[in-house]
C-alpha cells in the first residue's frame, strides 16, 4: 500500500520555468529532484508494490510570516537540482514571503487524497466571454492542476487573461484528485445576474448562420454541435479553415438529427468512396450537399459537430456557410504552360531554361526524392509520411495515418442494437438513419424515443415505427369535435382551414350604432332588435306606413333624445355629441330627417343599394360596438368578422379590456378570413 511510502525532506523554493524560459504562472505541478523519484522506486521494489501510487500528489509545508502554510500539488517532471523544489508563481506566492530569502518548504507523499467525485466552483467575477464554464473548465482544468481543495482559488490563464474561480466544495473530502476521474462540475453563479444568464443558455442552441461563423473545433468527448436553419432551395456547402492542422485529423460531422454524436450522422468530410462533393486541401476542408439529397430534403435543420481526432485538441476557427460551392483553385489551372527557350524537368516537373536543364536534373535526382504519390521531399521521405495499403490514401502525420485506419479500416459493432458495419462511416450512418434504438422526437407524442424497426406500413407513410403506432391513437378535434387518428389530424385540420377560408363575412346591420349581425340578409338591412319598433302586421305596400314610424322615431331623438346616459348616436339629442340639435327648430329638424335621413333607407328611397340608420341602442351594444371599432382599425379583418367576434364576448363579470381584445383575436385568428387571404 502507499501509505508505506516515507518521503520527507527539506527543500529551497525556486520559479519554475518553461522551456522558453518563462515563469510558469498558474498550475499545481512542480519540478523536483530525481533522488526524490529515486527513492520512491526503491521503496516501490522493496515493498514489491506494483506500481507507483498515480498520479502522484505531495504535501508541501512551510512557514510563512510566522504561521504554517501547506498546500498539496502534483508533479510536473523530476528535474530540478538537488535541495530544490521549482515551483508555479501561484504556490510559490501561497508558501514563500516575499521578503523572506531562506525559506524552506518540508515535503511530504500525500497518499490519502481520493479520486474527486464533485466539485462545485465559483468564478469570482463575472467573465461574459465564457459561455459554457463546464466545457471551458473540463477543458483546462486538468491540462494545469492535479489537485483540489475546498476554499483554495484555482487559476486559469487563456489567451493573456487569468480566470479566478473558488473551490466552494469538493467531494469525496476536501482535497481531491482531478486525474483519471469522471468528476460531476458544478459551477455556482456569482450573483443574480450571472444565475439569469446561466439558466438561459441552458435551452439555447448555438446557431449558425449562412456566411462567416467563429467555431469552436474540440476533440469527440467536448465537441459542441451547431445548428443551421436550410434554405432548401439550394446546396449547402460547408468550408472549414483548418490552419496547420493534418487534414486528416479534423473533419466537419453533419446530420439531420438533433441527437447527433462523432458516431451518428449522416454526413461528413471524411473521405469515402471518391466522394466529389468533398475537398481537402491543405488549409481548408469542404463539403456540399445537393439540395435533392435524400436526407436533406424538406427539412429544417442541419446539426453541425467540427471535430478533431486527436484527444484533447481544442481551436477556434471559422465556418464559411453557403449556397453554393466556392471554386477551388485546382492544381492543374496552376500549370503554367511552357515557354519556347523553357524545358521541363522529369524529376521534379519544374519549368527551367533550356541551357540549364541538365544542370538541375542532375542536381533535381540527387537531392530530391519523388514518392509515388507525387509529393517531392529533400533527400529522404519522411518516416512520418504513409501510404495506405488499402487505397489510395496518403497523409503526413502517424496519427493522421491511425486515425485513416481507424475510420475506413475498422470495423465496429452498434453501441445500439450490436449490427456489426464494415467501417465507422457505415456505423455512423446507421446509427443516425436504421438503427432501431436510434433516438427521434416523436411529432405526435413530442417525446424522445427510440425509433423501431419500420413496418412496412410505416415505410409507406415515411413514419418511423414509433410515430405510425402513435399516430395510430385517436384524439378529438378541437374544432368539430369528430374522434379522429393522430396521424390524419394535420388532413383533417386541413379541411378545417380550407373551410374557414371560404366564408364570407358576416353581414352586420345597417344602424351605424349597431353591431349586430343579421341572421340572414333582410330588405331594410336591420338586425332584429333595430327592425323590432318599426315592425307592423298592417298591410303598407308603399311602405308610407314604414315611413312615419321611422320619421316619429328621429323626431323622439332630435327632440327629447332616448335619455340614456351611454347613448352615443350623433342623431340623438341624450347623447350630447351634436350640440346644434337644441338650438335647431322642429321645423329645421323635420326638413333634416327626410332630406338626410329617409333619403338613405331602402323600400323608402328606391335607389339606395347600402342603407344607413341612426337608431339608439342599449348599453351593451354600445360597448360592443366600441370594442368593434378598437380592433377594426388594426385593418386586419372585414367589420362582420369583428362583429361576429365582440358578440362571442360576455361583458356580465368585470372582464378586462385587454382581455377582451385578446379572446377576440383568438376567435377572429381561428374562425374569421383576414384581409387578403
Ligand atoms: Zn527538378
Ligand atoms: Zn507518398
Ligand atoms: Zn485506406
Ligand atoms: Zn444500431
Ligand atoms: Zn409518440
Ligand atoms: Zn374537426
Ligand atoms: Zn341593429
Ligand atoms: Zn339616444
């Protein structure tokens, strides 16, 4: 067991530094003696140990300004003289008083700090660049620390500024070890604004955008997807600006699923049977999707991973969207053609003068060494640069060359449903289109769920298994209320919409203090109620009867008014809104009702095609008419469907105004035709 180690030993406090000579600022490893990993061993082969404890962790101890100070750190490598400890600037400052220059620090084995399982930590200002703490933290934290206690203050330095988080907690104990662990990250906002903010990201998605986007291009286990909205009336091509970066260690994976992961898609920029729609040229890697791909027609989205083979490779880079494909130069528009005093060299194709050609050839097969894929090297290839013995594939790096065999000469079982592909293209391709388990949102139920294996009814209906036993289940319109099946909703709301369409709008009385709407179309363009006091059973053919009775009823409101405090008919004297109508005579007022108020009612006057009445009405009515009038000026629907709507309201209990408008515009959305449609 480790706990038989026994390290413990003086040591002086120097600045670690890099290899460019630099202090190494913010990190928990040190540079110790060899004789201390000398030792180590030596106990190790004594105590027929296996292997050492790992990672190793040790306990430093010092006093500064009088009082004990220890913190524990890992190692970075045993190199430093004997009687020296080289140590980070940010342990350094924690164990060493500056003015203190014969400081020692006592070193001890720590072999009781267990594997952390939790950590929660607190950035101690408010970052907004970092949008995703546990992405950027997983990313760092390790690279620099091997250990964590609770109340310690990590740091983090990125691109020239230094990231200041508090250790709130750690679990198992309260010093931890960060190496070979799957620890559960938790990050505690700063304050109120940061926990608004943190709570926001969590439901949005990074979207990408048709142009230049900034992307982040992380290996398999911390790649972030995007998503693209389609505009599916063109190919979609996508170009990747790598750097310096092997061509065969970063692909772009694309898929039509939100569920997309390094091993599910359905596209990607690995090269696979002589694809054309992918390019790879130093610097820059591409791919287009034709409209009419199978996969891509009709849908909305595109899932975007960029990703790096290589473990623990992370860079920022830029994703050029478009649609269409951009031209790539091709090496053959390159070629210049030959001049007349110009001869081309067979080694290494160059154009040289013709006096000098044998000159170069001479020199050319001496010191330049053609391969046979066509790449010239000074004197010797490169051990690094590989054939496949498969293919055709070449590449410059060993691990460009693994991870060629590990995409198209490997094969590999589902993590699913254990259907053995032929390569991890095949296996990417079925776990995002056939794999029975792979995961989809089911546009009846709205769950995620495993897809199934396809009835062949469910083929035909371009469903998955699941969606066509879910669509399968009956429900009851909204609208008619008809027990219908999920999967013929969509029709049947559709007859619904079709119908909606074709109405007419509703006729609504002629009295311009009315709203009311006429059941059906009448002579006198009346609604019931206005019609009602001008009925009569006596016999009128020339409608003089009709006549008197309307001219006494303007005469009651030109004179006495209806004597209503809510009236507001602009031909009635209660409502106050023509002040004229109490100085005017009866005379005067007689003379106004048939020269301009008769004038305009059909059956009196012959030629009158729209009529227009004056009448009272009651008080709900009146506010009816007004809630009609507030909606009609939004110039959304004709006035019969406005009507139609105010006369579904109920204005018994104290309903809001707001309210109001808003069931009506529910009502008009479902039920009415708007202006133009
Ligand atoms: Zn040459
Ligand atoms: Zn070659
Ligand atoms: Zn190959
Ligand atoms: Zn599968
Ligand atoms: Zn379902
Ligand atoms: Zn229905
Ligand atoms: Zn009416
Ligand atoms: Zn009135």
């Amino acid at each position: 067991m480790s706990e038989e180690y026994s390290i413990y030993e003086h040591l002086e406090p120097e600045l670690l530094k890099d290899a460019d000579g630099n202090v190494v600022k913010y990190s928990d490893r040190v540079a110790l003696p060899p004789s201390i990993l000398e030792s180590l061993v030596n106990q190790q082969q004594r105590l027929s140990i296996a292997s050492l404890p790992h990672p190793l962790i040790f306990r430093l101890q010092a006093e500064k300004s009088n009082s004990a100070v220890n913190s524990f750190v890992g190692v970075k490598e045993f190199t430093s003289q004997e009687g020296t400890i080289l140590l980070p600037e940010f342990i350094y400052d924690k164990l060493v008083s500056p003015d203190n220059n014969d400081s020692t620090i006592n070193i001890t084995l720590a072999s009781d700090i267990p594997k952390g399982t939790s950590i929660a930590l607190k950035p101690l200002e408010l970052y907004p660049e970092i949008k995703d703490w546990k992405y950027f933290l997983e990313a760092k934290l390790i690279k620099s620390y091997t250990t964590l206690s609770t109340n310690d203050t990590v740091c983090i330095s990125e691109k020239d500024k230094v990231y200041k988080l508090l250790v709130e907690q750690a679990e198992p104990t309260s010093a931890i070890c960060l190496i070979d662990t799957d620890i559960d990250l938790s990050i505690v906002p700063l304050d109120d604004e940061m926990a608004r903010e943190m709570s926001n990201q969590q439901d949005t998605e990074t979207v990408l955008q048709y142009g230049t986007n900034a992307v982040t291009i992380a290996d398999t286990e911390h790649s972030h997807a995007y998503k693209l909205q389609l505009d599916n009336s063109n190919d979609l091509c996508l170009s990747l600006s790598i750097n310096s970066q092997d061509v065969n260690l970063v692909d772009l994976l694309i898929s039509n699923n939100q569920f997309i992961s390094k091993d599910s898609l359905q596209w990607s920029t690995i090269p696979f049977n002589e694809n054309s729609n992918i390019n790879k040229n130093d610097g820059t890697i591409s791919i287009c999707i034709p409209k009419t791909d199978h996969w891509i027609e009709g849908k909305e989205f595109v899932y975007i991973l960029p990703i790096v083979w290589s473990e623990g490779e992370s860079f920022k880079s830029q994703l050029s969207i478009s649609r269409i494909a951009e031209a790539h130069v091709t090496t053959s528009s390159l070629q210049e053609t030959l001049k007349a005093d110009e001869a081309k060299c067979s080694n290494c194709g160059k154009h040289v003068p013709k006096q000098s050609i044998s000159l170069h050839e001479n020199f050319c097969h001496r010191n330049n060494i053609k391969c046979s894929c066509g790449q010239l090297f000074l004197k010797k290839i490169p051990d690094t640069h590989w054939h496949c013995q498969n293919d055709a594939y070449f590449g410059a790096t060993i691990e460009g060359r693994d991870i060629h065999q590990k995409l198209h000469h490997t094969e590999y079982e589902c993590s699913l449903c254990s259907t053995t592909l032929p390569n991890y293209i095949q296996l990417a391709l079925h776990k995002s289109t056939e794999c029975p388990e792979r995961l989809h949102i089911c546009r009846y139920c709205q769950l995620t769920v495993p897809q199934e294996v396809p009835s062949a009814e469910a083929m035909l209906s371009s469903m998955t298994q699941h969606e066509y036993q879910c669509g399968s289940k009956t429900t009851e319109c909204h609208q008619c209320s008809k027990i219908v099946r999920q999967r013929d909703l969509q029709t049947h709301m559709q007859l619904h919409e079709l119908d909606r369409k074709q109405q007419v709008a509703p006729i609504v009385c002629a009295n311009v203090n009315c709203c009311r709407i006429l059941n059906e179309p009448t002579d006198l363009q009346l609604c019931s109620v206005c019609f009602g006091p001008l009925y009569s059973t006596d016999y009128d053919p020339n409608y003089v009867k009709l006549k008197n009775r309307l001219e006494r009823k303007y005469i009651l409101q030109l004179t006495r008014g209806c004597g209503t405090s809510w009236c507001k008919n602009v031909e009635c004297i209660s409502s106050g809104i023509n002040p004229s109508l109490k100085t005017t005579t009866l005379k005067e007022k007689i003379s106004h009702i048939s020269n301009d108020l008769l004038t305009s009612v059909p059956l009196i006057n012959q030629n009158v095609v729209t009529a227009k009445y004056y009448l009272c009405v009651d008080n709900l009515v009146t506010k009816r008419k007004f809630m009609a009038d507030m909606i009609y000026e939004q110039g959304q629907y004709e006035y019969g469907w406005i009507c139609e709507a105010v006369s579904k309201l109920s204005f018994d209990e104290n309903g809001s105004e707001m309210g109001q408008v808003s069931s009506m515009e529910q009502w008009l959305h479902k039920h009415a035709v708007k202006v133009g449609e």
